[in-house]
C-alpha cells in the first residue's frame, strides 16, 4: 500500500478528478442496487396478480433510469480514472525526460540505454496502472466488502460475523508475505526485462558488426540465453502470483468452515433462525469477490511499487556538475586561460592529464597533436563542462567557468566531436540544430563554409533530405562537414574541432581550413588532428603524452626542435611521397 | 481463469490502456490512421495463435483445470444447500454431521485452491512462453534482414517492436481465456432462459444483433485509434531513444529546452489519443453491455408484466429467469472489456508481422553454393549500384585484385568508396554487374565462407558492452586468449590496454566511451585482425589513429601481406603508399587506375589530390 503513499503528490494534484471518479462510482453502485429491488417487487406483485399496466409501467420506467444513471456514471469513473493514469504516465514520462536532459556523462555512462528505455516503457506503464486498476480495486472493494460487513453485523448475528472474519487477519498475513516475494520478484522481473532491452538495443545498433563477423547466430543464440533467463525469473512471479487466488480461497474457505461449524451449532441451539444462516451465506458470497480483488489489487501495487522504486531510483542520482554560484550569466568570451594541474576521470585512479597549462588569446588558434590517448579530448572535455572535479581553474575572460552556469560557457562554444552524432530529420535542421531560427541563407552559409553546399545540393532533396539514424545515409566525410557546419551555425566565440578532420579529403580538409581561417578572424579555434597539416598553421601547438604536455611552440618552433612532432612531420612527408626511403626531417 | 465473474469486469476492464511500443516511422501516416480490416484481423489472430501451438499441452491442462475448477464452483454450494435442507432445516444437525460436513467442504476448498493455481500458473507459463517465442522469432528475423532495413528503421522502434509490442500479447491470450471460460457461461445461461420460457430468451436474443453491431462497430473503430496511439508512442519511444544516445550534443549546444519542448507536444498529443481511447471504451466495452443488461431487463420484465395479465406468472420464474439474464450478460460484458485487448493485441500483431514478413531480406547467395575462398582474388566487372534503386552511387565499376595485392581506393568524400565494400561484403544487394572472387560468382560463396576469409574494419568503430578481451573475440570462443594478445599487440592497442587495472578483462561500458576514438577504433581493428581474413578490407581504419602508430601497425601488415588481398581506402594517401594500384573514384566512377607512378605521370586528379598534399607541405617548409 506504500505506493499510494509515495504516489500520494499525484492524487492531490488530481483531487478534482479522483473525488468526481469516485463520486461517479458510488453512483453507479447505488444504481446498480436498484434492479435487484424491482425485480423483487415485480415479482412478488405478479406472484400476488397485483400488477396493473400503469404500475408495471412506473417501474419498468425507473428501471431504465436507473439503466441509464448507470451507464453515464459508468462512462464518468471510467474516464476520470483511466484518464488519471494516463496523465500519471505522462507525468512520469516528461519526469523521466527532463531528468534526462540534464544529467551528465557519468550518468549515461552507468546506464544503458536500453535500461533507460525500459524504464521510460515498461515501468511507467506498472506505475500507471496503479492509478488506475490499483485506485479502482481498491476503493471498489473496500465499499463493497465494508457495507456487507456492516449489514453481516446487523442483520445476521454479530458473534457469528465476528466468529466468520475470525480468518480475515491471514488475508493480511498473506498480503504482507506474498506482498514482499512478489515485489523483489516483480524487481527482478523488471531488471530482465531492462536486460533483454539492452541486449537488443545493441544488436540492432551494432548490427554491421555483427553482419561483419558473420555472427548472427551467435548474437542469435545469445539473446536465447537472455531470454531463458526472463523466463526463469517471469515464471517465479507467475508462482508467486498464482498463490494469490488459492491463499484466498483457502481463507474464503475457512469462514465457510466456520459458518457451517458455528453457524449449525447457534442454528440446532435455535440460537439463529435457518433463514438468516442463508442469508449470512449469501453476504459470505458477496465478500468473495472483494476479497479475490484485492488478491488482484496485490499484483498491481507491487508491480507499481517495484517500478516506482526503480523510476526514483533513477531520479535521485545527482549530476556530478558542481553548482555555480550564479543562477544566470552572460556568456562568457575573452582570453582562454587553461591551467589544470591535475585531472582524473571518476573512478579511475591514473591521472589523464596533468600539468596543462596554456593561455589563448581571443582569435588565437591551438593545436593538439599526440598519440591515440593521450588526452587531447580530455582537454577538450573539461572546457566542455563533462567534469568539474579537477585540480587548477579555466578562465575565459577571466572567469572562472567554474562560476558560472554550464550554459554560459557552453553559449560561446561550438563543439565539433571526435565521433559525431547526427539526428534522424532533414539536412537542414541538423545544421542548424542549434539556431532554429535561423533561415535558409545562413544554412547555406554554413555549409558552404564547411564545404559541404555542392555535396547537399547533390543529393536527392538536397537540404531536405533526410539523413537517417545517426546519419546512416550518408559518408563518413559528410556526416563530419555536416557536423562542422552545425557547430559554425552558432557563430561561437571558441570554435573546437576534435579530429574533425580526419574523414575528409585533403583538398576538402585545405578549403574548410582556409575558409575557417577567413571567417573567424578574432575568434578561438582549437583544433585536434592526427593529420597535423590540420595545425601547422595554429598559433602555438601542444604535443600531448599520456595527458602531459611534451612539447609545445608553433610550427616552425616544434620542427627545430626535432622531436616527436618533426617526426611525425617528416613521416608524414615521406610517406606522402610515396617514395618510400627515409629522410631526416630537416 | 478465476471463477468470480459477477464484478471482475469492472476490474479486469480498461486497466491497461495498453503502454509502450514503437512504429516505423518511416510508415506513411494515412496508413496508420485507417483501420484493420476485419478478415486482416482475423489472420492475424490465426497467426498469433499459432506460436502457442508448442506449449498447447501447458494451455489444455490449464483449460481443463480451469473447466473443472467451474464445476467444483457448482459443486461446492451443493454441499451448503444440502447441509441446510437436510439436516438443519429438520434440526437433524448432530456434532458429527456438522463436522463432517465442515471437512468435506474444506477439502473440496483445497481442492480448489489446487485447480485455481494450476490453471492460473499454467496458463501465465505458456503465455509466457509463447511471448518469449515471439520475441525469439522477432529477433532472428532481424538478423536476415538487410541493411537497408535499419538504414530506414529506427532502432527505437525496432528494439521496442521486440520487447514492449511483444507485450501485448501476453492480454491477448488472457482474452481468449475469458472468451473460452465465457462462451460456455453464455450457453448454458442461454439454455436454462430457454427450458423456462421460450419466448422470453427470444426476447433476450433481441439485444444480440445491437451486441455484434456495438462489436463490430468498435472493431472497426478502435483498431483505428489503437493504431494512432501506438504510432504516437512510438514516436515518442524513437524521440526518447534518439535523445539518450545523442544527449551529449543536445547538452553542448543546449537544446535541451528545445527538445524538451518538442518531446513534451508528442507527449501531450499521446495523452490525448489515449483520452479518446478511453472515451471509446468507456463509451463502448462493458458499460454498454451494462446497458443492454438493464433494457434487456426491462424488456423480459415487460413481456413477463403483460404476461400475467392473462396467464399466472410466479414469484420463482421471475427470480430464475432474471437471474439467468444476468449469466447471460455478465460473461459478455468481461468479454467485451477484454475487447480492448485483443484490438491491441492484433495491432501490436500486425506490427510483428510486419517485421517478420518484411521481404528487405539481407543479400542472398545462390541455393548451392559451396565455393571455398584460396587465393583471394578479387574481380569486379561492371557494378552499378544505387542503395534507393534509383540514384546511382556507384556506376560501371570495374577492377582486378590479385591474390597477395593490395589495392588503394582513394576520391573525394561521398565519391563511393565506403559503398564497394558495403556491396563486396554483402550487406547490400546490387544488381548491376558482377563480382567475382577467386574467378568465381560472389554469389556462388554461402556466406559463411565469406564472413570467415573476409575482414572488414569499419570506418565507424563500435563497442560492445563487456570486455576488452570479449570486444576482440566477439562470439568466436575457438580464439584463445593469446590470439587476443597477439592482435592487440599488432595494433599497438596492447600498449594502453595493458595500463587499464584489469588489463584485458577490463570493462566495456555501452559505447565504449571510457576509451579514446583512437583506442576504440585499434580495439576495432584488432577484432578483425584476429580473425586472421584472407581478404582485408580497410575503410578509414587509421582515420583516427596517430601515424606513429599507423606505420607500425602498417609495418606489421606489410609482413603478414603474402597471401593476403588487402583493400584500403585513405584520405591520407600515406596510408596506402605500399598499394600495387590505386583507384580514383569520383562522384561513383573510376576516373583513374593505376600505380602511383603512373597516375603521377597521368597528371590527372591523382596528381592533382598529391600536389594538395603537397601543397599544403609547400607552405610550409620545403622539407626534404
Ligand atoms: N546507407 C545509405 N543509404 C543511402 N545513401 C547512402 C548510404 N550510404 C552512403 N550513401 C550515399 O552514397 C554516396 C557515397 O557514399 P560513400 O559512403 O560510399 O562515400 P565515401 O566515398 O566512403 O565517402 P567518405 O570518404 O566521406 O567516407 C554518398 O553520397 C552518400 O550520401
Ligand atoms: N570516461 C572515461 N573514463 C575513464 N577513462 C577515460 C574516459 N575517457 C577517456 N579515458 C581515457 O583517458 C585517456 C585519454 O583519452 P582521450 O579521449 O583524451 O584521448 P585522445 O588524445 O583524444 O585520443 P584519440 O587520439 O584516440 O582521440 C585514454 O587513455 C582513455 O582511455
Ligand atoms: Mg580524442
Ligand atoms: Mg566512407
């Protein structure tokens, strides 16, 4: 029953339509009282040969208002408690979004999507039922079980009612020990079903590796596995399910055996009239189905309740973003001031970076070149605002962006990742995903910036297009200037390009360069790469290793000084040759 | 499959307004907004039915228990009635009797509860089990299908079609219990107005043909909204989804308000087909039957009314007759409400059957093939291939791989390289030309032949959750761990690999977003290194690797290169420097063939994507 009370903010901020439901269900129960009683009286007035037409007609009369009474208020409690659950899931739905949108990496690094979506599914929909079924059962089988009670005790016996619901307390013994299988059974059975929809999620998102491998039947075969897992653990709650209806029987059972041992006893003592042990026979009967429905109500509530603690689970995790001291502010802009003494990410002991310190003036271009690894996305990352918890401050302008709300430092960025990810609508509005204000010329704009207008104009709907799941229509390079152009949509102060590059062709990768270079005159570029053509014209370039900075200067800096960079340079110049025989750099 | 039918309606009615679930989005919406025909329906219910034919054994015993259950029900009032009538009424009632009355009655209780279980947990079991059957069919399936399929479906959606549509299912079948447990309550309630008065159950036949018309009409009606509300979930589900995987670009460029704003009008929308859902049900399901039961009352109380004007009618008659109305309704009315269930059912079944019917099947090979891969070599002849059938990507494409070769495919982005590998390897069929392997029709190797002798490293890397160890092996247990070792140390992944606290046996979070670009992609390429093909084929696979480790990871294929055929495709013309031929692609055709030499000598857009290399360098420092 706890889940009422946790669902408790729900009812009272739907009290206008929980109170007119159950109005409206009282109603269609006192009107269902009524053609008992006419039928009684009809029949014992034809029994009597007292009818008269005119009489026979008031009552066949009442009858059908009574018909009709039932049926409006029938249609009142149905849609005010249904639709109740339905506003609950929406409630929960936008909860669970919300929630969504503001968590941070570590967040999603934790939880698989799939979990995610089983929660925003599956679970909603057993939270919902309780304010529907769980809210109906309820409220209809403590009226009906009470008044037969109440009319046990005053027209039967009232020893002998005490004597008959002597066995009711097992009903509660049994609710609280099936109550509590049920709800770790109904948890598990909800941790599998997030199993088998993280199974699925990843083969249908890895699909082209698994196709690649040949792998289908294992993958097949795998997902078996899963699935004779929730079987198992499904077939526990169907066990303990099924133990509601026979307990209760067994229960319902021992008052019978009750009435007939006491009830014949009072009935041979004359103590109580054969008459009336039928009719407490009877009102047993009517408390047959109160009691099966709670039977009933069990599962709804645990099932609700399970989910619920799982949906609140979810949504107690904190953001690991440190909170800013204030609420609001502009964005920020000026100088890049970049000195962390010390980073690692949670629950990694290895420190990822340490020791970067760099400034960067407003329109100043940065590279960072360095092995697979070895940091330069980190780097990136914590101007990003993924993670607070590092030893030393950024500024921009002087700021710390620690100070500030995420957004105020995220306004000036754009942000071009490593693996970019694409939404399923039209070309245009991937672009500018971030300005939908923005018209058609400055979409165009921004692609032809980033070199992709030609390759837009190409395609079938040219910027209608759509561009399919994560982009999957599209090449590679695309996908990436597609990407760029999104991030050049917001005019950013801090341009980032992380690898961006790398999916594009030399002459592709010159003209976006060039006309980066043309267009962002007193603007912050950092730039990433492996094809450290990408950098050669940066202001200063940092070579990174195992998240520490090695070598650092411009171009012509790093080449006199004959290490890792003019390496790689001079590699990358012989290979280009294709003449395959070693030359020194210099 | 519980007695107790008089009230369970108001229970068992409308609860879930079904939940979940996904659609195709790609599906044009006027479609969905038409109703199911009822033959389609009809079909579909045949088909669903048929997935619990494995467990009937589990469902027939159920049913008997349930049946015998139901006569136990008639059977247990007996003992009361006769406890009363014979030996309380006449006050014949010793301590004995009673007692032995109580224990007969106790054991026919437990009897109950034991039939009640039985029947209860079976059917839940095969239910279960035929559900978990769909699931496995679905599934499968998805695994013939082609890619072109999940280009155009979103995994939302397919993804909840395997999981939560399934779902529906599960009230599908309770509806055919309700049905089987309610047909018979029907006849028989029927056949007792019957013998007592013939011309009143007429009467109450009356109401039948408003019945199949208010059945008719909502099956019509409802599989209608029940169709726009699953589309709207399942938008809503796609929406969900998308935003989960694509969280980190919202946040960066702060669209989270945007896309809340936007969730929440699909949300609200949602709410509101639901609403009018409910509206039908409550306006149509047992409420109705309700109604009927009352006029139906009316009408029988009527003619019983006019009746005794003129002959005698008693007391008892009346009582019977109405009570046998009510028997008669009440089955109907439960039936009705599980009504709902069955219209989500055949939508959620439609759904299904859409996937497992969907013909976009993954390319096939010829019936017989057996071809065996030995040499490697490899022969295109004319290939055309469009992925929409219409637009060509790749026109009149012709080359020759020799075994041991290494071939170099180099052109502008979106020139079509990545798209002859995605035909060589089969995942998209074409339907122009030919390829040919070691002088033989592609078609002409199973598939598995293919998959084993032919590597790919994909230009977009991609983890499973796991390991390190179990992202290499993938399913394959025969690779030992050594094999692992030994392909992470040839793409140099040892090195990082080796500094993570569990080493090879660390964890794998989903997308592998603990690792670099870099490292997620030598991950990627040690997988198919350790499969050892005898045809590689490398799409971008060191776009995102440092040349430091390019060139030894490059230094080590030159050493592994006897035997093997090795395709390639750079925009870094360094990386396929040791290439026998390059082909220049643009715009889908070849427009250059040849060594680098020669096409250097050809001065044409070889040339001409070199000088830029080389211009970019000329810039800079005249070195070398
Ligand atoms: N799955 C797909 N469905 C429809 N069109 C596609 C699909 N994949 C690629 N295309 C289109 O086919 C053309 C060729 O793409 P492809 O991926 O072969 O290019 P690419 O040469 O590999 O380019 P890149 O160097 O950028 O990876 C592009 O215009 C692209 O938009
Ligand atoms: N979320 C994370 N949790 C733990 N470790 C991480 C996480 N993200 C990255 N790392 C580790 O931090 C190191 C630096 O990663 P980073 O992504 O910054 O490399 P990178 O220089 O961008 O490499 P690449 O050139 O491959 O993109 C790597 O060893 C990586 O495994
Ligand atoms: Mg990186
Ligand atoms: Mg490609």
């Amino acid at each position: 029953m706890g889940i009422f009370k946790k669902l408790g903010w729900f009812f009272k901020a739907e009290k206008k339509r929980y109170i007119w439901g159950l109005i409206f269900l009282l109603l269609a129960d006192l009107a269902g009282l009524i053609p008992p009683r006419v039928i009684g009286i009809l029949a014992d007035k034809m029994g009597n040969k007292q009818l008269t037409l005119s009489l026979l007609a008031e009552w066949l009369v009442l009858l059908a208002m009574a018909a009709i009474i039932q049926y409006l208020s029938r249609f009142g409690w149905r849609t005010m408690i249904w639709g109740g659950a339905a506003t609950l899931e929406r409630e929960m739905r936008s909860r669970l979004f919300a929630f969504f949108l503001k968590m941070d990496a570590t967040f999603f690094q934790k939880h698989r999507t799939g979990d995610l979506m089983a929660h925003a599914t599956n679970d909603l929909n057993a939270i919902q039922n309780v304010a529907g079924a769980g809210i109906l059962t309820l409220a209809d089988s403590i009226l009906t079980g009470s008044t037969t009670i109440i009319a046990m005790l005053i027209f039967v016996d009232w020893r002998l009612t005490l004597m008959a619901i002597l066995p009711m307390p097992l009903l509660a013994i049994m609710a609280r020990v099936l109550g509590r299988h049920l709800h770790t059974a109904f948890g598990e059975s909800q941790a599998a079903f997030s199993r088998l929809n993280d199974k699925t999620q990843e083969s249908i998102s890895g699909i082209k590796v698994i196709k690649t491998f040949g792998q289908e039947d294992e993958d097949v075969a795998d997902f078996d596995k899963i699935v004779d897992k929730t079987i198992t653990i499904n077939k526990k709650v169907y066990r303990i399910d099924s133990l509601f209806d026979p307990a209760i029987s067994i229960i319902i059972g021992l008052t019978y055996v009750i009435t007939i041992i006491y009830g014949g006893t009072l009935v041979v003592n004359q103590t109580i009239t054969v008459g009336q042990l039928i009719s407490f026979i009877a009102y047993i009967g009517a408390l047959v189905w109160p009691m099966f429905a709670i039977g009933r109500l069990f599962n709804v509530i645990e099932r609700g309740n399970a989910s619920y603690d799982r949906v609140n689970e979810l949504l107690s995790e904190k953001s690991q973003a440190v909170a800013p001291k204030v609420d609001s502010a502009p964005v920020v802009s000026g100088d890049l001031d970049y000195q962390i003494d010390r980073f690692s990410y949670p629950d990694d002991p290895r420190p990822a970076l340490q020791q970067i310190h760099f400034k960067l003036r407003q329109g100043q271009t940065l590279g960072l070149v360095g092995r697979v690894g070895a940091g330069k996305t980190t780097i990136m990352k914590l101007l990003l605002r993924e993670f607070d918890h590092y030893q030393g401050q950024i500024t921009i302008g002087g700021q710390d962006i620690r100070d500030v709300p995420a957004a105020s430092v995220l306004g000036a960025i754009g942000y071009v990742p490593q693996d970019n990810f694409l939404f399923s609508t039209t070309v245009r509005d991937n672009i500018r995903f971030a300005a939908m204000d923005q018209d058609q010329d400055a979409v165009e704009h921004a692609a032809a910036q980033s070199a992709i207008h030609d390759d837009i104009l190409h395609f079938s709907q040219q910027y209608e297009t759509l561009v399919g799941e994560k982009g999957v229509s599209l090449s590679g390079g695309q996908k990436q200037r597609l990407a760029i152009s999104r991030a050049l949509m917001v005019l950013p102060e801090i341009l980032i390009l992380d690898d961006a590059l790398s999916a594009v062709d030399a002459k592709t990768e010159e003209t976006i360069l060039e006309n980066l270079k043309h267009d962002r005159q007193n603007k912050t570029t950092i730039i990433a790469a492996h094809r450290l053509s990408s950098v050669m014209n940066a202001d200063e370039i940092l070579v990174i290793d195992n998240g520490q900075i090695t070598e650092r200067g411009n171009h012509q800096e790093l080449l006199q000084r004959a290490g890792w960079y003019a390496e790689m340079w001079a590699k990358q110049q012989v290979e280009s040759q294709l003449g395959g025989e070693q030359h020194d750099a210099e | 499959m519980t007695q107790n039918k008089e009230k369970k309606t108001k229970q068992q009615s409308d609860h879930q307004e079904p939940t979940d679930v996904t659609t195709s989005t790609s599906e044009n919406q006027s479609v969905w907004a038409q109703s199911i025909p009822m033959k389609e329906q009809g079909q579909i219910i045949k088909r669903m039915l048929k997935f619990t034919l494995p467990f009937k054994w589990l469902f027939i015993i159920a049913i008997l228990s349930a049946t015998a259950l139901s006569l136990l029900n008639v059977f247990l009032p007996r003992i009361l009635q006769e406890f009363m009538d014979k030996y309380l009424t006449p006050s014949r009632g010793t301590t004995r009797v009673i007692l032995g009355f109580a224990a007969l009655y106790f054991l026919g209780v437990l009897l109950k509860a034991v039939l009640q279980f039985v029947s209860n947990y079976l059917y839940s079991v095969g239910s279960e089990k035929a559900l978990e059957s769909v699931r496995r069919a679905l599934f499968s399936k998805l695994h013939t299908l082609g890619m072109r399929y999940f280009d155009l479906t979103p995994a939302g959606s397919i993804v909840s079609r395997v999981t939560n549509d399934t779902m529906s299912l599960m009230d599908f079948l309770q509806f055919f219990a309700s049905i089987l447990t309610g047909l018979l309550g029907i006849i028989t309630a029927y056949f007792a107005m019957a013998a007592l008065n013939g011309t009143g159950a007429l009467v109450v036949l009356a109401f039948l043909p408003i019945l199949l018309v208010a059945i008719w009409y909502y099956a019509r009606y409802s599989s209608r909204v029940y169709r726009r509300m699953r589309e709207r979930l399942s938008e809503l589900n796609v929406k969900l989804n998308e935003s989960i995987e694509g969280i980190g670009v919202i946040q960066e460029f702060r669209q989270e308000h945007r896309i809340g704003q936007e969730f929440e009008q699909t949300n609200g929308e949602y709410l509101a087909t639901r609403k009018a859902m409910i509206h039908t049900n409550s306006l149509l399901l047992s409420s109705l039957i309700n109604l009927l039961y009352a006029l139906a009352l009316t009408a029988v109380l009527a003619y019983f009314g006019l009746l005794s004007e003129h002959v005698f009618v008693e007391a008892g008659v009346i009582y019977a007759f109405t009570t046998y109305v009510q028997n008669f309704f009440n089955p109907i009315s439960d039936m009705m409400d599980s009504l709902s269930f069955m219209q989500d059912g055949v939508v959620a079944g439609k759904r299904i059957f859409r996937i497992l019917d969907d013909s976009t099947i993954a390319p096939q090979q010829h019936p017989d093939a057996s071809g065996e891969i030995t040499a490697g070599k490899i022969e295109f002849r004319h290939v055309s291939f469009a992925y929409d059938g219409e637009h060509k990507v790749l026109n009149d494409i012709s080359f020759i791989a020799e075994p041991g070769q290494t071939i170099g495919i180099v052109g502008h982005t979106g020139s079509g390289k990545s798209s002859i590998i995605n035909i060589m390897m089969r995942f998209y069929e074409f339907y122009e030309g030919q390829i040919l392997i070691d002088g033989k029709d592609i078609k002409d190797y199973p598939m598995t032949e293919l998959r084993r002798k032919m590597g790919l490293v994909l230009q977009d890397s991609f983890m499973f959750y796991g390991d390190v160890a179990s992202n290499i092996r993938l399913f394959n247990q025969d690779i030992t761990d050594r094999q692992i070792e030994e392909a992470a140390e040839f793409v140099q992944a040892d090195r990082f690999i080796n500094k993570l606290s569990r080493g090879y046996h660390a964890r794998v979070i989903e997308g592998g977003t603990q690792f670099s670009s870099g490292e997620r992609q030598l991950i990627s390429f040690a997988r198919t290194v350790v499969t050892d093909p005898k045809i590689l084929v490398l799409d971008e696979a060191t776009a995102n690797i440092d040349t430091e480790t390019e060139s030894m990871i490059q230094e080590g294929l030159r050493r592994l290169r006897r035997g093997r055929t090795t395709i390639a495709i750079a925009h870094r013309l360094s990386t396929i420097k040791d290439a026998e031929q390059i082909i220049v692609l643009d715009a889908g055709r070849i427009v250059e063939h040849g060594t680098h030499d020669q096409l250097l000598a050809q001065k044409g857009r070889y040339y001409q994507l070199y000088q830029l290399q080389h211009g970019v360098d000329a810039t800079a420092e005249p070195t070398a």
